[in-house]
C-alpha cells in the first residue's frame, strides 16, 4: 500500500511544473537550518523569546526522539532502495526512512505555534499576526510532507509517522518550557527575597 501510493504519485502527479516547486518546498527544510535560524531569531529578540523557547524545545525533543531513538531502532529503508520502478528526485539520502525527520521538524515548530494559539500565551494566543503566521507554518508543514512523498524520499507513514513524532513533541516543548520558567522565576524571586532580607 504505502509503495503504491508512491507510484501512483510518480505515474500520475509528478510533472514538469509540479516538481521544480516540490524541489524548493524540500530543500527548504534540509539540515533544520531553516528552523534553527527561526528559532534563534526569536530568542534574540526580547519579545518573542518564549515563543522561540518554546519552539526551540519542541524542535530538540523532536530531534532526540527521531534521529537517536526511532530511526536506529526502525531501521527502515528508503523506499528507492526497496521499489525497483521507482525514481527519486534529487539526492540520496544517507539516513534511515521512518520517520521522516523533516516532516517531524515542521511539525514540531508549526505545532509549537499552535499549541500557543490552543492553550495560550500572553501577547500571542490572541494576537492576530501570530495566528496567521501559524496557518502559514501549518500549511508550509504539510508541504514539507507531502514533497518528501513527491521526491520518492519517504513513505507515507514514514510522513504520518513524523508528523505526530512532531506534534507530540510540540506538545511536550510547550508544557516543557512553562515548567522551565516557573522554576527559573521562583528560583529569582526566591533570590531576590533573600537578598532583601539581608
């Protein structure tokens, strides 16, 4: 089933205006630079650091859990090595196929962003902007998905499988790092009192 869709992508959807387009989407995402530039932006600036935060805990959990965890352990490989009829686009990739890392990381930073919107953040939950840079994430994950389908790289349930290694790790990354920060701020105002004190 999931190198039939694989063929069926390559017989009937791929084309000459299609794939240079899937390319780019893909492309975009190698390495997590796009997401750690991102991410390291936020940080900088002052207000936008939690969110950033936030995202940046989502995308190590996700990384830990992908590249150190469930690819070693799934060992599965890439589907042009095991469907002969089928071509890929672009380069050969040198890790393992389940779960799709790019995939896991988009989701992890789009999810980071939705789960602001969903369970809230001052200044962001209910800041229009940022929920529509939330779509946009949203939907520039699921073509970072479907392209790593387009370019014959991953099957789909390696994308389905990065997805939610990707979504729960946003959910991990977000309730992670409200953790984080009320020990950092309890451990502050527990400074503060005690030099007030003295």
């Amino acid at each position: 089933m999931d190198g039939d869709i694989l063929l069926f992508i390559q017989e009937f959807i791929r084309n000459d205006i299609l794939t240079p387009f899937m390319v780019v989407i893909t492309r975009s995402a190698d390495y997590g630079a796009l997401w750690i530039t991102l991410i390291l932006a936020l940080i900088i600036i002052r207000k936008t650091r939690i969110p950033g935060h936030i995202m940046g805990f989502s995308l190590a959990i996700e990384a830990i859990i992908v590249n150190l965890l469930v690819k070693p352990i799934a060992a599965r490989e890439r589907p042009y090595d095991v469907i002969e009829e089928l071509v890929y686009i672009g380069k050969k990739q040198l890790d393992n196929s389940f779960p799709s890392g790019h995939t896991g990381a988009a989701f992890a930073v789009a999810g980071a962003m939705l789960f602001i919107v969903i369970f809230g953040l001052k200044g962001f939950s209910d800041n229009k902007t940022f929920r529509r840079l939330t779509v946009v994430t949203l939907i520039y994950a699921v073509l970072i998905a479907l392209s790593r389908l387009y370019v014959g790289v991953h099957y789909p349930t390696d994308v389905l499988g990065g997805m939610a290694i990707g979504l729960l790790s946003a959910l991990a990354g977000y309730f992670s790092e409200r953790k984080v920060r009320a020990l950092w701020e309890n451990r502050g105002a527990s400074k503060r009192a005690a030099d007030t004190e003295v």
